[in-house]
C-alpha cells in the first residue's frame, strides 16, 4: 500500500495533550455542580458566557416575546428544516415494530419499544446559532413520544438567540434554559435546586461538552460521543478541486479543531485542491476560524487506488464522509465505519447539517466504529417480556431450566423451575436436583 499525506495535522501526541487538559477541565466543573448546584451553575455561567440572568428558565411569555423576533421567512424555513427531520424520523419509528410471538405452546415472547422518560438536549450557540440542532434533537424526541424533553443553549452574543429558541419551541420543548457549556450538560445531568435531572442526554458539542457526557455517562444515557465537527472528502477525477476545497472548508469553519480531510487517488485533484483552499480562505468571512482548523487539523491523503482510500476511509472513520467518484455506490456499500454518508457531488454535507432529514448528530473520533449517529431509535429502549399460558408448557421449560441451572451449580435459581415442576407438572423433584419429565412429555 502506498499512501502519502501531501498535508498533516497536529501529530496525536498534541492530540491527547489537549484531550486531557479537557478532561482535567470537566472533571472539577462537575463536581462543583455536584457540590454546590444553582450556585455553582451561575458562577459558571457568568464566568464563561458572562450571563446571569434571575432566572436560566425561560418563560411562556418570554419564548413568545423571542419567537415574535424571528422574521415570517425565516419560521417558515425552521418548519420546513423540521418538516423533513419528521417525516425521515417517524418513518424510522415506524419501521420499529412491538413483537409477540408464540416461540412453542404455551410459551409467549416479545418486546416493547418505550420511550426515555426525560431527556435533555445540547443545542450549541457560542460561536454560531445552531437552530438545526434544535430539529435535530428536540423534534426527534418529540417523535419518539419522549414525555419530558428539556433543552439547554448557551446565549449568543449575550442573550438567549430568537431563532434557536423558535426552534426549540417549535420542537416540542417542555422546558427551555439559556445555559450553556459544561455547567447546562452537568445541571441538565445532575439536577440542581431548579432543575430536576433527566435520565438521558443529546446533542452535539465542542470537546466540553462531549467531555462532561463522557464523564456523565452511566449516571444518565447519553446518544453518543458527538465532539467537534469532523469531515472527510472521498474524490477522484470526476469532480474538480473548488467542489473539493469547499466542502471542506464548509466544515472547517465549525471551530478551532474540526478535522478536514481530502482523500483522492489524484494527485493534480491534491494539488489543486490545497491551491483552491489557500484561495478560498483569503475572501471566507469566517477565515479566522476556518484557517486555524485547517493548518491544524487538515490533511490530504493521496492513494494509490479505490481499495486503498476505502481502507483509509473506514480506519478514519469520519462523521462525515463526502464521497464524489465515478463508483459512490461501491463505497456506500464498502463503507462500514463512519457518521454518515453524503454520495455524490450534488449532496454535501450543509444539506445534512440543516435540512434535508437526516440526523445531524453524529459520532465523532472513530466512533462510527461502533455507533451510528442520533436518531428517533435513540430514545426508545426495547423491553422484553415472557409469559407461560399452559401447565404444559411451565412443566416443559422448567425441567430444561432446571437441569441447565443445575450444571452451572445455581441450587436456588435451579428450585424456581421445580416449583413450577412440581406445580405444573405433577412431578415431584427432589431439593437440589435436576428435573426429568417423562420422556412422552419431553
């Protein structure tokens, strides 16, 4: 295999430098809210978005007074971005099916899909407004038929933004609090004097805030580990470099340490495309941001064939992955790790991100290894349930049970199945040991 990086980032070691000293971060930050609760979330809240209202808690009237902001065209673009979220969202809930089935006489199996009962979701806002999480997360609980669904964003620019409460709102949001950072995803997780907690958390974040979910996980569920925005450009020839340079630099503009990476098996598409973004980032208004992402976490990836990048591709394993080459399907069906996929150059990613339907939630740092991304089956949790109906069928089970109970030297677990032996089977099993039916009846 022959591959060189025409462009690398921040070598791994500075990687984890900066890992840890987030973790040392969110460690302490927690457990101050744990300690000391309101208190300590409105330090926090004043020291990192300098914000310190009476109350975090939006009220009815002061969501109207938000919403009331929002311009006509722009809420009816919210209900159309939430439009498509839904449809996809309840097509997927409906494609997951309540089972009961009879397995043998008598004996009766199947599951239910219940809903989370509280559910707090990270809508981010510092740097950027993100109304589209708020469909993402919200509306898609709301789908799920989640009862309680609270939803926590940082102010922008010193107040609460009227767009993304709009969203929020718009969503299903039971409750709404301008926090935001590590203190709304500990209070959200914890509880406070004023906040009950929930039992589950979602949403996207910067390296804090999915941080603080890493730490909290097991204490509540969470979607998954969505850090910063990651993106990867899968392209051959068949498109050319300012297609390339702009999908990546679209994601690059999330923050400082959103990963962008081209992957081709050209390399005047390589070159080119490095030219294009150095281009680009000289008349993008959000260049400051966009520039840093790049010189730190941007690579180019240049292989030797179609097999080589499908390789690299799924070790990345990317949140997104952008695929344009003259064989998308073959990738879509090679693929196994990532967030999501985004086949063909009339696609991109900011489809994704805002509008299309599909979640945009998606699982970061290799994640897509094992998780995919938020969606309507995140909030639902799948219960099993038995029930014997027949003497017969009690007698039969209970036998096996026994014996299998016996051979693993559980004596107790072992008396459960003869009880019912006994009881349903009219016959008698000594304490201690394994049950036998007759032969005709087994």
């Amino acid at each position: 295999m022959t591959i060189t990086y025409l462009k690398r980032g921040k070598p791994d070691t500075e990687r984890a430098e900066d890992d840890a000293k987030v973790r040392a971060t969110v460690e302490s930050t927690l457990k101050a809210i744990e300690e000391r609760g309101d208190a300590a979330v409105h330090e926090l809240s004043e020291k990192f978005d300098t914000y310190s209202p009476a109350s975090y808690r939006l009220s009815a009237a002061e969501i109207d007074a938000l919403i009331a902001e929002v311009s006509a065209s722009d809420l009816a673009d919210i209900k159309f971005a939430q439009a498509q979220v839904r449809n996809f969202a309840q097509a997927q809930r409906d494609s997951m099916l309540d089972i009961e089935i009879e397995t043998m006489p008598g004996v009766i199996l199947g599951h239910k899909n219940i809903p989370v009962q509280s559910v707090g979701c990270y809508v981010p806002a510092g740097k950027f407004p993100m109304v589209a999480s708020a469909h993402m997360s919200v509306a898609t609980a709301s789908v799920a038929g989640v009862p309680r669904i609270i939803a926590c964003t940082p102010p922008f620019q010193g107040k609460p933004n009227a767009a993304v409460i709009a969203a929020m709102h718009l969503g299903g949001a039971h409750e709404i609090y301008v926090l935001g950072g590590i203190q709304a995803i500990g209070a959200m997780a914890i509880g406070t004097e004023t906040i009950a907690p929930v039992d589950m958390l979602v949403g996207p974040g910067n390296a804090f805030v999915a941080e603080a979910k890493r730490q909290l996980y097991g204490r509540v569920g969470i979607d998954l580990f969505a850090g910063p925005t990651e993106t990867m450009v899968i392209a051959d020839e068949t498109v050319d470099a300012e297609i390339c340079a702009t999908d990546l630099l679209g994601q690059a503009e999330h923050g400082y340490n959103s990963p962008a990476v081209l992957l081709t098996n050209s390399q005047r598409l390589a070159e080119e495309t490095l030219s294009e973004i150095d281009r680009i980032l000289k008349i993008l208004p959000t260049a400051a941001t966009a520039q840093v992402s790049w010189d730190e976490y941007g690579e180019v990836i240049l292989c030797d064939s179609y097999d080589e990048m499908l390789e690299v591709a799924n070790d990345i394993a990317s949140e997104h992955v952008q695929v344009m080459t003259d064989r998308d399907d073959w990738f879509l069906e090679k693929m196994h790790s990532y967030g999501a996929l985004f086949l063909g150059p009339r696609t991109n990613v900011a489809n994704g991100d805002k509008v299309i339907g599909t979640n945009h939630t998606l699982p970061t740092k290799k994640a897509g290894r094992y998780t995919g991304g938020l969606w309507v089956g995140k909030y639902l949790k799948t219960h099993s349930y038995q029930k014997v109906t027949t003497d017969e069928a009690a007698a039969l089970i209970g036998a096996y049970g026994s014996r299998l109970c016996m051979l693993e030297g559980f004596v107790g677990h072992a008396e459960q199945c003869n009880l019912r032996v006994r009881r349903y089977g009219g016959v008698n099993v000594p304490y201690g040991t394994g049950a036998r039916l007759p032969e005709a009846a087994e």
